[in-house]
C-alpha cells in the first residue's frame, strides 16, 4: 500500500508539473507538452495535480474536454479506489 501512495504522490506531482510548464511554453512560444501526454498523466493517477495545476496556472481552463475530462476522470479514479476497497 505504501508504494500505492508513494506512485500517487509522484504522478500528482509530474502532472501538476507538466500543466505548469505547458503554460509557461504557452506564454513563451516555446515547443508545447503534448494535450495527449497532459491526458495521459491525468489518466495515470496524477487527475488531482492535473486539476490543480489547471487552476492555479490557469491552463486549459477554457478547452472543453479539459474542463470536463480531467474532472470526470478524477471522479472516476475516486470511484474505482472506493470500489476496491482502498478506503
């Protein structure tokens, strides 16, 4: 369980990362981090540092499959912990 929390801690954290990278490419026309590996990582465990960086960067905010994606799979990973048993 320990490495659990350990993987969890350590997506959140990349993925929070990588939103606010992305963003800071954005502002300075720089090569961009994929919308399909900020999915992947939200995807991966990391949807709370996802959420969290979209919000406290304030990137992607506006793109619908973001806005509603990123939270629906965060609802989803809750669920599917839930469901086996983690808490």
């Amino acid at each position: 369980m320990e490495y659990f929390f350990g993987y969890i801690i350590f997506i959140n954290v990349i993925a929070f990362a990588a939103f606010g990278i992305d963003k800071w490419k954005a502002v300075h026309h720089k090569y961009r981090i994929s919308e399909a590996t900020l999915f992947l990582l939200t995807a991966a465990g990391g949807s709370v540092g996802a959420l969290a960086g979209m919000y406290m960067f304030h990137h992607k905010t506006r793109v619908w499959y973001f806005k509603i994606g990123v939270p629906l799979i965060l609802i989803l990973q809750v669920a599917a912990v839930w469901y086996l048993g983690g808490f």
